[in-house]
C-alpha cells in the first residue's frame, strides 16, 4: 500500500512516547515524512539516539531523542517539557507504549496489576495533562492520538490487567476529547489487533511457545492473510493527527479486520 507522503504535518512539533521501535518507530517515521519535526521516547539510550539520527537523515527532518520510561510520571512530563524548549511548543502527541505482560484474574500480583496501570494508562494520562497545558497556554489547538488495543472489548482471560489499563485508556481519550474540545483539542484512540512487530514476536515466542513459523501460520488463518502491518497503521495516526482528519474527536476507532459482536 502506498504510503502518506503528503505534507500532512508540515511545520508541527509531534512527540512520540514509545517512538523507538515497532509501531511507535513507524508513527515517528510518518511524522516526518510528512512534514513534521520529531521527539521520541524509549527506555533503551542506544536504540533510542541511533533511530533518530537515522530518522533525521532520512527525512531532513529535525529528529531528537529523550531517554524515558513510559511508567514514569517525572520522565514522561520531561519529554513534553524538551520538545516544547526545543520547538517552542507541543502540536501533536502520540501514546505508543505499552506492557503486554500476561496475567489472568487469578494469577495476577498487585505489582503486576500497578506496572500495567503505570505504563498503559497513569504515564499517558499524565504525558497528555502536560502537553494539554501547553496547547491550552497558548490557544493554539493540537491532536493527540491514544494507541489502544482489540483487547479493550473485553480481551483474553490471560490479559486481565492489560485489558484493565487499556480499558481506563478508552474512557480517559473520550473524557479527555470532551473536556478540550472548545480548545480545539482533537483527541482520538486506535485499537490496534494483532499487529506484526518485533515485540510480537518476542511475545509469541516468550508466552506462547511459538516457532519460527509462528507469523506464517497466523497470516494463513487471518481474514486478509496478513497481520496488521505498522507502516500502514502508522498512515492512519498521522491522517487522525492531521487537520485532513477535521472536525473527529472522542473517537476510538478499531484497526482490525475482526468485527467485535460478530460470530460466525
């Protein structure tokens, strides 16, 4: 599928918490194809600064990394504060990270419980909090987009705690949309199902004792013969970011090609 390259955020400042790698790495790099300056966050400083050279080199685009961890409040309000020292403001905000660590009802520890309330739903509220007061000082407007998950229906019995932190993710990206939306802040959430990346595949092969073939096999049983595919989600952030999208907020819109109340 051809990819945007269309100037979709032509002269906009776009933070991306989790921007490293995998799906948050192709939202980065969309971004910038289409016109935007970036700021991404990961864990991992080696990761982390040699993506945005690449990214920078690749697009023209301006490109910097801040070192943080998606569960932390103090290093996520860091990252906000850097891109808005380094560009003068905060255009668009995009909440990539996630912990998919599984844990049922009945196995699951509170510690367990609170890294997923850490990372899945306190650190995006509290990244969006300081990038909504930046938007709000300056009148200025701005988009946010919240990467959710299928799971947030309801999800498997070995999810529990993700689907519980996801879940709170849903209500806060409408509450938050209602509650801006005279400041013309656009906010809006993808459910993304399952999606090919280099986590999944560690995911797969950790919990779920996969071999080699295990994406093979998952493509052959899905309806459009391939997982969800992050350069084209990535398109789609960057569409819900953009003005191209209008007037949405509040909306959480599932990327999936299962259809939830459906049964054959």
């Amino acid at each position: 599928m051809p990819q945007l390259s269309d100037a979709l955020l032509a002269g906009t400042a776009v933070l991306v918490c989790g921007g490293t790698q995998g799906l948050g790495a192709a939202v980065a790099a969309a971004s910038a194809r289409n016109g935007a300056d970036v700021v991404v966050t990961g864990r991992r400083k080696d990761v982390g600064e040699q993506f945005a050279a690449e990214l920078a080199a690749r697009s023209g685009r301006t490109v910097r990394y801040v070192q943080a961890d998606a569960g932390s409040v103090a290093q996520g309000q860091a990252a906000v504060a850097e891109t808005i020292d380094r560009f003068g403001r905060i255009d668009c905000l995009v909440n990539c990270a996630g912990l998919t660590t599984r844990g049922t009802m009945l196995d699951t520890t509170p510690e367990l419980f609170d890294e997923h309330i850490a990372v899945n739903l306190r650190g995006p509220f509290f990244v969006m909090q300081a990038a909504i007061k930046d938007m709000v000082a300056r009148g200025a407007g701005g988009s946010i987009v919240n990467i959710i998950t299928m799971s947030s229906h309801g999800g498997q019995p070995y999810l529990a705690p993700y689907v519980a932190s996801k879940s709170g993710l849903v209500g806060l990206t409408r509450n938050a949309a209602f509650a801006h939306r005279w400041d013309r802040i656009r906010i809006n959430g993808v459910n993304i199902g399952w999606t090919e990346t280099e986590g999944e595949d560690a995911v797969q092969r950790r919990f779920h004792d996969a071999g080699d073939d295990w994406l093979e096999k998952a493509a052959a049983t899905s309806p459009m013969g391939k997982l969800g595919q992050v350069d084209e989600i990535a398109d789609f952030v960057v569409f819900l970011l953009s003005a191209r999208s209008g007037v949405v907020t509040g909306s959480v819109l599932d990327w999936d090609q299962v259809v939830p109340g459906a049964y054959e």
